[in-house]
C-alpha cells in the first residue's frame, strides 16, 4: 500500500503542491519553510542570529521564536556580534523588560557570551562560516530516504554532537547536539526537506552551488 501524503509528513501548501507538513502548519511558516529552511547561509551575521534563535527556541515552539525574530533583532542589535558583546549588565536588564523577544535571563546571558566567542573564533578561523561549514555531516551519516519517521528518529547526529562538543569547549552555551541539529537544518547544512515536498529539490540546488569547500577541523 502507497503510504498517503499525512503519512509520508506532507500537507498542500498555498499552490495546493506538496510541502513539509510542519511548512504549511501556520501562516508564519510558508514563506520561512519555502526561502530560509534548509538554505546554504554563509553570512556570518546570520549565522551568528540562527545560532542564538536556536538557543532561545529551547523548550519553545519554533513559531513562538519566529514571530519574536524581529523583536531579537532590534533588541539584539541586529545580531552584529561585535556590538553584542559589548553588553552588559544594563543590557541585561533592559532585555528582561522587552516584550519583544522571550525574557530568559541565561538565554540573554548566553548570547551576550557567545558573541564574545564569536568573535574569538573569527579570530582562530577567518569567519564563522569557515568553522560552521567544516561540520558538513558526511553522506553515511543521512537516511537514503528523509522521511517524516526518519527525521524523528534522528534529533541529534554524530556530526551535531561533535559540533556541540567543540563549541562547549570554546565555551559557548546553549549549544546542545539537539539544538546544533536544529542549526544544522535551518542554515543548511543539511536539507531535511521531506522526500515529496516541492522546495527540497531548490535547497539542493542552493546547497550544491552555494556550500564553501569544507576546510578540514
């Protein structure tokens, strides 16, 4: 029997055409799921705001952190890692008052730190999409088939475990292997598109013609 689009995890998006279910679940999410999710980002800005958000969203829904993104934006000084920073303890507490972003004081706290990492590591390595994109998971390590059930059984892999790892050891925080994953497939290092949905194909295509040379770790 031919599993149904519910079953494989695909839904209809606007175009009536097949999309990750999770896509078309809520407004918000189309445009996100069908030009952001899953492509290549090399700009270390982004990178760095991809990687906080990931920390924010822990224990969250990813739409509670999407529709606070500009908000984080404005209250983070647009993710510029320099400026960031340089925060401190006012900083701090004017960010617990801002209803725009989630007031969680380690999480402030975290990515006022990993900004200061940031910058360190741009130091070691050129750019954080240098380091980011050395953690290009190798083929082995992806489902010949990405399923919905294939992509459940997998909330961490080797590579985001090891990226976990070596950025605890910089001292970055809020880098668990689950939330590095979520990194991972937000920014494109890999494309978990489901097999079926309509935008796989272009993140392909993005990631083919748009992922740096990994440089060895």
């Amino acid at each position: 029997m031919t599993a149904s689009a519910p079953d494989l995890g695909l839904a209809p998006g606007p175009d009536g055409k097949l999309r990750c279910a999770w896509g078309v679940s809520a407004p918000d999410y189309v445009d996100y799921h069908d030009r952001e999710w899953g492509f290549p980002v090399t700009d270390d800005r982004r990178l760095f705001e991809k990687l906080c958000l990931e920390g924010f969203q822990a224990g969250l829904s990813w739409l509670t952190i999407l529709r606070k993104r500009d908000g984080f934006r404005a209250g983070f000084a647009n993710f510029e890692p320099a400026a960031v920073a340089t925060f401190g303890a006012r900083d701090v507490t004017r960010l617990m008052t801002d209803a725009g972003i989630v007031r969680h004081r380690g999480k402030i706290e975290s990515t006022i730190n990993n900004a200061k990492r940031v910058l360190e590591l741009i130091a070691e390595r050129g750019t954080l999409a240098a380091y980011a994109w050395s953690f290009v998971p190798p083929p082995a390590e992806r489902p010949p088939r990405l399923t919905r059930d294939a992509l459940r059984a997998m909330p961490t892999t080797p590579t985001s475990v090891a990226l976990s790892k070596d950025l605890k050891k910089r001292g970055w925080t809020f880098v668990g292997p689950t939330t590095m994953y979520a990194f991972m497939q937000a920014m494109g290092l890999v494309n978990d598109h489901l097999q079926g949905c309509r935008i796989r194909t272009a993140a392909e295509a993005a990631r083919k013609a748009g992922v740096p040379a990994p440089r060895a770790r």
